[in-house]
C-alpha cells in the first residue's frame, strides 16, 4: 500500500510524521511515497526525516506520479475543504484533519465529493481523542455498565495560547463528549468570559448540553491557563470514571483512567510512559484504524457524516451564538 502525505507544518511533523514512519516500520507493506508541501524546502526536510520516496510541492502532480493508495491531508482549515474536496473527486482514500471544514456547508461538500456518482470513498477524519487508549478505554468501561450515562465534565485548558477562534480545538472536546456518550447534541447553551488581557478575540468558553440519550455535559475550555490538560469525568449510577487524556506530553502522561463505584476504587488503567506522545495522543492508532479499514474494505469511522455535528456546535462557538439546537 502506497501512502502520500499533503501538508508538512508543524502539525504533521510533530504527530503524524512520526506515527506515518511507525506505521511503516510495523506493517512491511506501506511505502511511505511521497509528502508535499507549498514550501519545497520544507518538503524535503520532512521526506528526509521520516523516510518518504519523494518530496514534492504540488500536490496534484504527487498525486498524479505516486497513485497512492492512500492520502493523508494536514493542511489548515482554511484550504481544507477545497484541497479535500478535489483528493475525494480523484477517488483516493483519504485521512483528513480536523476541523474537517470549518461549516457544515463545507462538511456536506467534502461529501458530497466523497458520495458523488453512489460511490463511496473511503475516509476518516483525524478526531484522534477518539483513538488516545485512556479515552478508549473509558468509553468500553462505560459500555460495559448496566446503567446509563448520566453526566460528563469535560475540562480542557492550555497555556498562553492567544487564538481569536479557539473553536479548532475546542472541536475536539465536542467531539469526544460525543464519542464517549455515545450519543449526539440535542441542545448547547454557550458562555464566554473574553480576555482581552491575553489577546483581540481571546476567551473562556463554557458549554452546557443535553444529548439526544438524555445525558447532560459540562465542557470547558481554557485557552490560557497554567497548565495544558484534557480530563473527563463520566457519572453513571453509582459509577464514576475519572479521565486523563495525555496531550502533548503533559502533566496527565502518560494518561490514566480510575473508576469508582460506590466509593471504592473498581479499577485503574495507566498509560504505557515509554510511548511516545503520538501514541498516547491516539495519532498512531488513528493509522492503525484507517489503513486498516481501507486495506480490508471496510468504511473508517468517523466519517464526515459523523463528523457534521462537531463543526456545527464549533461553528457557533467561532460566532460567540449562545446556543445550538439540533
């Protein structure tokens, strides 16, 4: 299976670069092909660094030499929607990052590239919470309850981070609330408290939500704090789980997962503190899940179809809206 990669910036150098080269070294088959980026220099350096065939500058011409069996998108979310649109048109299986557009009117055209003529080609977006193995974990200790989801607290904060649209990445907490319920929004009301202190367009962001099962959410983004954390708590009956998500090698790695009941402690999972932070970020199991799929047949999840709701509710964040209906 041949891979291409577009997009060679900060992001892909730090987390899928090192899971696409990880890939390789574990599954002989993949031949990483070729990367590209508008930055030729750049290209080049991340060819050299995590073994690609070739690098190029011009994706489409990549495209055109490599006939990848697979393409993996890591460019901004501004150039998302038409580079993704064009790659799904060509029929290449594709992994995209998130935010997977930046309006559900993007999302719906990504599909529709990807749906057009009853085809259906295959894709994933990058929603790698999904995949980190304490998030994972959690979401099948829940499923393994008899008894219901009542309530999640999802908190995420970071430090001196100056974005005046924090929505990008306050996406991902949507959208493992969503995954870890199991369920989508029924209802959001949103809150803000700016910080012009820190920055033009800075701010706390608070989200309160039902979901269609009829579990609550509290979810919380601090975009400048003291500290860079992701952590959940889950509530169902006389059961509570408390999540670490180990985000950019942060306090919480290597990630932990405990979970109560009745006041005691039922069990701990710890996260494996030789892995390196793609791995217990859920980068590298996003591989695994993806070129698996497209390798046996299978349709990868989540899709954009699944992904619609999570750029909805970030939509209106991006709008400071006070609150989203489904």
């Amino acid at each position: 299976m041949k891979l291409c990669s577009i997009g060679c910036g900060e992001h892909a150098a730090s987390s899928h670069g090192p899971a696409q080269a990880l890939y390789a070294a574990r599954h002989p088959g993949i031949e990483l092909a070729g990367c590209c980026d508008l930055d030729p220099a750049r290209a080049e350096a991340h060819r050299a660094r995590f073994g690609f065939g070739r690098s190029y500058s011009d994706p489409w011409a990549m495209l055109e030499a490599e006939r990848p069996d697979a393409v993996v998108l890591v460019v901004s979310e501004q150039a998302a929607c038409a580079v993704a649109s064009r790659v799904l048109e060509l029929g290449y299986p594709l992994l995209l990052e998130k935010p997977p557009g930046r309006t559900p009117q993007e999302v719906d055209r990504m599909t529709g590239a990807a749906e057009d003529g009853g085809r259906r080609v295959p894709h994933q977006v990058a929603f790698n919470r999904r995949f980190a193995p304490t998030v994972r974990a959690a979401r099948d200790a829940v499923a393994a309850l008899d008894t219901p989801l009542q309530h999640v607290h999802y908190e995420m904060t970071r430090v001196d981070r100056r974005d005046p649209d924090f929505s990008t990445t306050a996406i991902h907490g949507i959208d493992a609330v969503r995954f870890l319920v199991g369920s989508d929004y029924a209802f959001a009301r949103f809150s803000y408290r700016e910080r012009p202190e820190v920055g033009p367009g800075v701010a706390d962001i608070y989200m309160d939500a039902v979901l269609a099962n009829g579990a609550t959410a509290h979810l919380a983004f601090c975009p400048a704090a003291g500290v860079v954390v992701e952590r959940a708590t889950l509530h169902a009956g006389g059961h509570t789980l408390f999540v670490q998500v180990p985000m950019w090698g942060g306090i919480d790695s290597p990630g932990h997962l405990e979970h109560f009941e009745g006041g005691r402690l039922r069990a701990r999972v710890t996260g494996d503190a030789a892995a390196e932070p793609f791995v217990l970020g859920g980068f590298y199991a996003e591989y695994e899940a993806f070129l698996g799929d497209v390798a046996a047949g299978r349709t990868p999840s989540p899709g954009l179809r699944e992904s619609r709701q999570s750029v909805a509710v970030a939509e209106r964040i991006r709008h400071r809206e006070s609150e989203y209906h489904a």
